[in-house]
C-alpha cells in the first residue's frame, strides 16, 4: 500500500485502488510490478522513472519534497520516528515564531504519516505496520538466510514460536522464491 508523500498536492491520499485483500499470486505479480516502477528511497520509494531506470535524479535525491515520492506501510515506524524527532525539535525552538515555522515546514510530512496510518487501520493492517521495524535487519535476515543458505526448520519454527509478533514479515514472504 502507498500514500502521497509530504512533497505532493494532496499528502497522504491512498494510491492503491484496490484496497481488497490479494490472492497469493497477485501479491506476487504486484511485487514484480512494483520492482519495475519503483526505487528504494529513504522512507519510502521513488517512482520517478528515469530514477527507477537507474538514472540519475535531477532533483539531487530530494526525495522527501519531491511528487515523485510515496510512502508505504513498510516505512511507518521510520515516519513515526520523524514525527516525533520534528516535535521535539519544535518543542525546544528558542521562540513561538520559530516554533510555529516547524510545525508548518512539516505539516505535509504530518498529513502524508496520518493518511498511511488511516489507510493501514482501514485495511486492517496498522498493527502488522507497527510490529515491522526496518532499523533491525535481524527480523527479517533469517527468512532471506533460509532462501538463500539453506533452511534451518527445527530452529525457525523454535525462532518463529518464540517471537511470533517479529516474525509477521517472514510469514507473509515465506512463499516468495528468492
């Protein structure tokens, strides 16, 4: 799932049409589409096409003010972290009227954050989002080892039942082929 990033028109409105559960072989099929026409970007993707194609931005990769750029349901977690880094900052501002600056200079960061937040919940979705967290590979490194090195059933299953609210990842990609 995507939303419009901070440096849109409207931030935070839904991008995916279809907001009804996938079929295993439509999430794969998405998956591929999106790796043809997107690039991983910080907190989310660039769908710029000249950018996905492998040239270079022309923008110097200000993603994060660009219309190009979409968050997912990945990168909530990265999001909220801002968030709050952005109100401590303003917070500790020296004076109301810089303060004020702040709050406005991240206001479409805001919208575009609250509008993933609405549409995670709405599909169901947002505690999965809150579970993931990308700043710890470990969570997701064993599905990729077990793809790539070999499985190790006996310690997966061991890992997986101890820790399943970390594992959620693993689970919806463990049908992927690497």
């Amino acid at each position: 799932m995507w939303v419009a990033g901070p440096g849109t028109a409207h931030p935070g409105a839904l991008l995916t049409s279809d907001t009804t559960p996938l079929t295993r072989e439509k999430a794969q099929a998405l998956a591929i589409d999106l790796s043809r026409r997107s690039a991983p970007a910080e907190g989310g993707f660039c769908t710029f096409q000249l950018v996905v194609d492998g040239g270079a931005c022309p923008w110097n990769l200000d993603c994060h003010n660009c219309d190009k750029f979409v968050l997912s349901g990945a990168d909530l977690l990265y999001w909220r972290r801002k968030r709050e880094q952005w109100r401590l900052l303003a917070e500790g501002a020296p004076d109301d009227a810089t303060a004020d600056y702040l709050h406005r200079y991240f206001e479409p960061t805001a919208h575009a954050i609250d509008g993933l937040e609405k549409a995670l919940a709405g599909l169901g979705l947002l505690d999965e989002a809150l579970a993931l967290d990308l700043r710890k590979p470990q969570d997701c490194f064993h599905c990729v080892r077990s793809h790539h090195l070999g499985p190790r059933p006996r310690r997966t299953a061991a890992v997986m039942a101890a820790r399943p609210e970390r594992h959620a990842v693993t689970r919806a990609l463990s049908h992927i082929r690497w």
